[in-house]
C-alpha cells in the first residue's frame, strides 16, 4: 500500500509535466515514457520466466502476471479475435480508481492511461512484438486496452 | 575460468564481447558467430515450439579445444560462453551459474535510464563484473 | 481532583470575578553552551521558544531570567538586549530560565471578553433548534464547564478533565454568589465583584471539593 | 495460467517500477530541456508537490503529533524513508545548534541502475528527494532547505542529503481575527 | 446518536468541504458567512484554550458541547480541520474523524490527481465514500427522539 501511493503520487506528477501546457508537450510524450519504463522492467520480469512458446503465451503473459504485478489485480477480461487483436478489460484500473465517474472528469482520462499504453507496447516490443496500444475510457475507472499485434 | 563472454542482441550484433587470451581473440569471435548458427537452430524463434522451455540452452556445439554454450533471454537477447575444452573441472551447474549471473548484470545494465537498448554495453560496472565472471572470481 | 480556575461573567461579557486555585508553575532553567539549540523568537514583548523543545522547555514558553537575572520583555533588568546577549559566543556558557506564560489581568479579562461572542456564536451554528451556548468544552489538558443563570450571567469552572459534577459544583458557586454577592448591600451589578466573605467561602469550597469529592458537597 | 512470475516478490518489483520509471522521467527532461539546472529545477518540483500529498498520507498512517524539534522531525524523515522507499536512512552530523543534520543513505533505490554520463556532473539525479522532504515539512509549517553533499553517483561512497531548518511557519490568522 | 454536519477546512480557512445529513436548523446565513463564521469561531477556541490550559496542551481543543449538539474538532498537524457536529451522546468522535482523514480523505481526495491541494472538492466520488462512511458509523445510529 505505502509504495503504491508512492507510485501513484509518481504518475500524477509525470502526467502533470508532459501535459503542462507551457511545453509542447502531449500524450505522446506520456506515451513514451512509459515504453521506456516497459521496455526495461519486462527484462527484469521475464528473468525466471521459462521461454514463451508464441504469441498467445507472451499476450497471457502480460495480461496475467504482468498486469498483476504492476496493477495489483487481475484483468476482468482478457479477449481476442485470433488475428492478433486483444482486448483488456480492467473494471476497476489502478491510476483511475480515485477519480469521480463524470463527464467532465472522462476528459481527463487519456491522461491517465497513456503512459500504461505505452507500459504495455514497451513491454510487448522487447518480448519481440510490435503492437499498438490504445486504451478506451467509456466510464470511470474501468478502462478497455485494446492491443493490436503489428505482424509484419 | 572462461576463455570469451560475448552478449549478442536481438538482431544478432554484438553488445559487448570480451575473451581473455587476447592472441585468441579472432577464434573466439569466431565461434561465438557459429553458436549464433546454433542458437537460431535450437530456439527456432518465430517457427513453432522451441525445442526446450529453458533459457539456458546448455552445450551448442565443442571443438578439440573449446565448448561454446549458450543462453537466450525471453527478449531474444543471447548469451555465449566461450570455455577451456581441457577444463573437466567445470560442472554443468558451474556453467549455468555463469550464464544466471551473466543475466543479472545484463538486466541491470539495460535498466540504466542512459543505457539506449541495442546499444553496445560501455558500462564499466558491467565489464568489471563480467570480467570477475570470466576470471571465476565473482 | 484538581480546580485550576473560576470565573464569572456578567451579562454584559465583562470578567467580574477570578480566582486562580492550583494553576501550577511550570519553569524549566538549563545552563547551555554555545550555539544555543532551542530557536527562539523575538517579538517586541517577549521572548519565546519557537522549535526545537528541550528538557522541558517547551515550544510557547517565555524566557524570564538570563543568568538569574530577570528578563522584561526582550531586555535584561541591567538594560542590556536580550538578543545580543545570546548571540555572543563569549557569554557562554549561559543559564536560562524559560517559564510557561502566565496569564495576567488584563489578558484574563481579553479572554472573557472573547469566551461571550464564542458562547453566543456556538449558539447560533446549532444544527439543532433552541440551542443554549457552550456547556462543556474539552482540552486535552483541561475541562471547562460554563453556567449560565437566567438572568445571563456565567459561572465557568477550569478543572482536570473526567471529572464528574462539575455542574452540581457551579450550582454551588452560583448559591454562594446569591448569598454573598448579591446580598452584599455594597455590591452593584455588573461590577467586579470584591467581597471578602464570597472569597472564602468559595475557596472553602474548592478547599472541599479537593478533599473530599464533589459529591460530599452539602447541598 | 499463471506462470513463474508470481513467485517474484511484490515489493522488489513495485520499488523496480518505480525506479525504471523515474528513470524514464528523468531521461525525457534531459531531451526537453536544455542543460541540467532546469532539469534539478522540475525534478525538485516534482518532488514538492509528491510531498505535499504524501505528508497527508503518512501522518494519516502514523498519527504522528507535530514536530516540536528537529530530531523528531529527523526521526519522522526516516521513517517516512522506511514507510515508502523500504530503505533506512542513517540520521548523522548533527549541527551544535541542533538546527541541521545529514540522511546518509547506503544505497538509493532512485539510483539503483543508474551509471551517470560524464556529461552530466550538473544533475542531481535524485532531486525529487530533497523537492519532497521540503514539500512534505512546509505542510506542517517547517521551512527547511535541503541538498545533497555527498552522492553515490557522482563517485561518492554514501548519498548524504542534508536538511537545515529555516523557519517555522506561521498560523494564517483569519481575517478579522487577532 | 447521530451526526449532524462536518466541516473541513484547510490550513488557510478555505471550507475545503461541507455536508450535512440530520441538521434541523439553519443558521439563517449563507454558507459561506456561516463557513467564515465557524472558522472565526474556532481559531478563537483555540487561541482561547492554549492561553487558559494550566499545562502544556498537545492537542488542545478536542470538543465542546451545548445542551443540543457537540462540536468534535480534530486538526491534523498539516492543518487540515475536521469540524463534526453530533448530538451529545456521541462517543469515540475522535477515533471516527481519524478514520474520516485516513479512510475517506487521504483515499479520495488526497489521491486524486484531478484534485489540487488547497481548492474546494468536488469529487463526488468522495463525496458518495464520505456519505457511506458517515452512514455506516455507530454514531450515525438511529435517531433518538
């Protein structure tokens, strides 16, 4: 609990800098941080992690132990069309949780979900899948990632 | 206690390589571009089930005066050892401790916020302790 | 059980009565060496301890004595500036003598003063009908209880907290004002009240009520 | 499914994430600004406005009283270290006047991966730090300053972050009031 | 027992949140006058308690109670006022606003990144947990008549 406020107080404050509207700054950069932060912290994770065998068992991987890990919970939904489409469904998502369900707040919600886009495609891409990562806030806190696997 | 540590990514170009015997340098470099052979053979990456679970691939191949073995981490990134053929005294498990503290420093390497994956490795923290790995002195 | 105070308010909100009972002393004296390590705040009527609490000098207390000597205000009796005094090194090691501030008149009389709009305004934030003004208010170092009469005026009771019949005690107190007040021919309303035989018989009372309990107080 | 990564501990991978992740930040401010300054600057920030709403947090956690000295409010610091960071720091190097004292740390999570660029002797990579000791303490009316003296990553054998008390902070009298 | 209203208010004043759920009686001013007004009141309660306490107080003001209501006062080190009225039979109101400060404010508004210190909140979030939360107390109780 105590590191998770730590985190969180973290995230707000990392969401405030890329979105201060003093600097060009958007979710993009947002986006890209947390690439970064998934690109190396799945090295790390994926350590006593036996080989995956394909696609579908990285995909498991990071919706299961990964989002476990990082958002204290288990996904409510996990989906796929087989075509390389999946759909996370998480009804209660860590960095909105806090947040007041309203219209003016669902605003602000892209904010909030960015830099776990970009945790997720950092950590797909090191697993040696390029994905796209875009998330879908219809009410708060649930939040739908839908991962899109680039198979060229 | 090895004779080359080399840290191959995923693309296949190296990251960091190091031997001991300098005067060796080129056939080491030598067989650890050969593992490479090997490891894409026994991994078969994109082409079905990999042939074991493991990480740890074990022995790939051995000449009259070397045995090459290698690692590769879930992220495709690859591991050779390079080690002394006439060196009995080097268990399996001694081997794979190599390649397990090899992979710690490697994680900790690319976790530095400076360090751009696919880069090669310059970090001194990383040598040193490669070359304590090398020398058995870790 | 331990009385600290009595006061009584008149109609009007002025302070007519007071007696201290028990209010302990509280003085803390230390020899220090230089740097001092209490931080201390210089205003133009007194120093006092901002931070930095030790041995019982506590953060609010009032510096009154350097070196035995007695402190006015922000001076020393000798006339020399308290400030100076322990900002030079070369009067180290000094002793200091730190005392909780005491109340004094006309700070009693402020407080007072202060306590009638409270008890009215405490009345008028009810969030229930018909609301009187405050009864009991709680510290964690003491309990006041207040008493109002019909006629307005309050009788307020300073004791130790979780004490019981505070109430039946002010009754008390309101009796021996209707006895010796009130029927003092000298006396005239609204007025400090300075009747010798009010004076003791109230502190015979507390004298009692410290013995022997609130409850054994004859009715 | 679910596979051997449930074995790896929870706290060593949340403080991880934590730590990739201010190493994220701190690598996006070194590409949006232009010399290290400004980067100590918006880290600090940061670091103030965490400790603003983590003080809540902890006295909430701790119903800690307010500090009345400055060897609670090291002790607090500390544990506050040990509350969110897992780590303890040594409280030493008292000054005389018991106003000022250092946090050695032994090691920093912040730093735990991190090897500085030579070009970059300019940055105070943990900034954040010393930004929410002082946004945390301004919230219960202590102004300090706050600055690092010693640090592992510029060759250092400790991290030593020193606080010094500037003031108390008045009480806001309403208006009206006196 | 039952609980009235609470007020919460920051280090400079600012009524940071009201409610109410049994208040019979208005004060007949608006909500800001009665906001300042409560506020006065309180900083004079406690200037009033630090001069009059025979010792060192380390909480000071604690509550006060009129023969219709107590007033439980609880302030944070950071400031921060919780102010709840309750009938006067209500105990463990102290424990209660902790529990309010750790449960319900640190939680829903201390966490929420759309909220930022020192303004008024609106998050109605917070304001349906501090509703359950307030409701679910003993001291919400049933209302004796």
């Amino acid at each position: 609990m105590s590191e998770e406020i730590l985190f969180d107080c973290l995230h707000a404050e990392i969401v405030n800098y890329c979105l201060d509207s003093n600097k060009e700054h958007d979710l993009a950069t947002l986006e890209y941080i947390g690439f970064t932060t998934g690109y190396r912290l799945i090295e790390r994770l994926t350590r006593e992690v036996s080989r995956f065998k394909d696609e579908l068992e990285t995909m498991k991987f990071i919706c299961t132990d990964f989002w476990m890990l990082i958002y204290k919970k288990q996904v409510d939904n996990l989906r796929t069309n087989n075509h390389g489409m999946y759909v996370v469904q998480d009804k209660a998502f860590r960095f909105l949780t806090r947040i007041s369900p309203g219209t003016k707040q669902l605003e602000h919600a892209p904010k909030f979900v960015a830099f776990t886009c970009g945790l997720v495609r950092g950590a797909l891409s090191n697993l040696g899948i390029n994905s796209t990562v875009t998330a879908e806030v219809q009410s708060i806190p649930a939040c739908k990632f839908h991962i899109e696997v680039n198979r060229n | 206690m090895a004779f080359c540590i080399a840290v191959i990514g995923k693309d296949n170009a190296p990251l960091y390589l190091t031997t001991s015997d300098m005067e060796q340098e080129l056939e080491l470099q030598y067989h650890v571009n050969a593992a490479l052979d090997v490891v894409e053979e026994k991994c078969l990456i994109g082409k079905g089930a990999p042939e074991s679970k493991e990480l740890y691939l074990g022995l790939l191949y051995s000449t009259e005066n070397h045995k090459i073995y290698g690692f590769v981490t879930n992220t495709r990134v690859k591991f050779i050892v390079v080690i002394d053929s006439s060196n009995v005294a080097l268990r399996e498990n001694e081997v794979r401790a190599i390649f397990r503290n090899l992979h710690l420093l490697y994680t900790d390497a690319i976790c530095n916020p400076f360090y751009i994956p696919g880069e090669s490795l310059t970090s001194k923290k990383f040598d040193r302790a490669v070359q304590k790995l090398m020398s058995g002195t870790a | 059980m331990i009385i600290y105070g009595v006061y009584i308010v008149s109609k009007s909100g002025g302070l007519i009565f007071n007696l201290d009972n028990n209010v302990p002393r509280i003085e803390h004296e230390k020899t220090f060496t230089y740097p001092l390590d209490l931080v201390l705040d210089y205003d133009s009527k007194k120093v006092s301890v901002s931070f930095n609490r030790k041995d019982g000098i506590n953060v609010g207390h009032v510096l009154v004595a350097v070196n035995g000597m007695p402190v006015n205000g922000v001076t020393l009796d000798d006339g020399r500036d308290v400030r100076t005094t322990l900002d030079a090194p070369e009067n180290y090691p000094i002793n200091l003598k730190f005392s909780r501030p005491k109340m004094t008149t006309n700070e009693k009389i402020f407080l007072a003063s202060m306590f009638y709009p409270l008890f009215a305004i405490a009345s008028q934030l009810s969030p229930e009908p018909k609301s009187s003004g405050i009864e009991i208010l709680e510290a964690d170092t003491f309990t006041l209880h207040c008493f109002q009469t019909l006629t307005g005026i309050k009788f307020i009771i300073i004791s130790e907290t979780g004490l019981n019949g505070i109430d039946l005690l002010l009754r008390k107190v309101y009796e021996l004002y209707s006895d010796y007040v009130l029927k003092n021919p000298f006396y005239s309303l609204e007025m400090p009240i300075r009747c010798e035989l009010f004076d003791n018989k109230l502190q015979e009372l507390l004298a009692q009520v410290e013995k022997t309990g609130i409850s054994n107080i004859d009715k | 499914m679910s596979r051997q990564a449930s074995r790896l501990d929870a706290k060593k991978v949340n403080s991880e994430f934590l730590t990739l992740t201010y190493g994220a930040l701190v690598t996006q401010m070194l590409r949006d600004f232009e010399n290290a300054e400004d980067v100590n600057k918006q880290l600090e920030r940061i670091g103030y406005n965490m400790g603003m709403r983590l003080i809540e947090d902890f006295l909430a956690r701790t119903s800690a009283p307010r500090c009345l000295e400055m060897r609670e409010t090291a002790d607090r610091i500390q544990q506050a270290f040990r509350i969110y960071l897992n780590i303890q720091p040594t409280i030493s190097n008292w000054s005389p006047a018991s106003d000022e004292f250092s946090l050695v740390f032994d090691s920093n999570p912040l730093t735990e991966f991190v090897e500085l660029p030579p070009d970059l002797t300019n940055l105070r990579y943990s900034a954040i730090l010393s930004g929410c000791i002082r946004g945390a303490l301004e919230m219960v009316q202590l102004e300090v300053q706050c600055w690092f003296v010693q640090d592992q990553l510029k060759g250092d054998n400790v991290t030593e972050l020193r606080v010094k008390f500037v003031r108390r902070l008045e009480e806001v009298i309403p208006a009206g009031e006196d | 027992m039952t609980i009235f209203n609470l007020y919460i208010f920051d280090k400079f004043g600012t009524l940071l949140h009201y409610a109410e759920w049994n208040r019979t009686k208005k004060s007949g001013i608006t909500r800001e006058e009665e906001a300042k007004l409560t506020y006065g009141m309180l900083f004079s309660i406690k200037s009033f308690v630090s001069k009059i306490s025979p010792h060192d107080p380390k909480e000071g003001f604690l509550y006060y109670k009129t023969n219709r209501y107590a007033l439980h006062y609880l302030e944070t080190p950071s400031g921060l006022k919780f102010v709840l009225n309750t009938d006067t039979t209500a105990i463990n109101v102290k424990e209660l606003l902790q529990q309010l400060y750790a449960k319900v404010w640190v939680e829903f508004v201390v966490r929420d990144p759309l909220w930022t210190p020192g303004t008024v909140v609106t998050s109605e979030l917070f304001q349906s947990k501090l509703d359950e939360f307030v409701r679910q107390s003993p001291i919400f109780g049933i209302r004796n008549i």
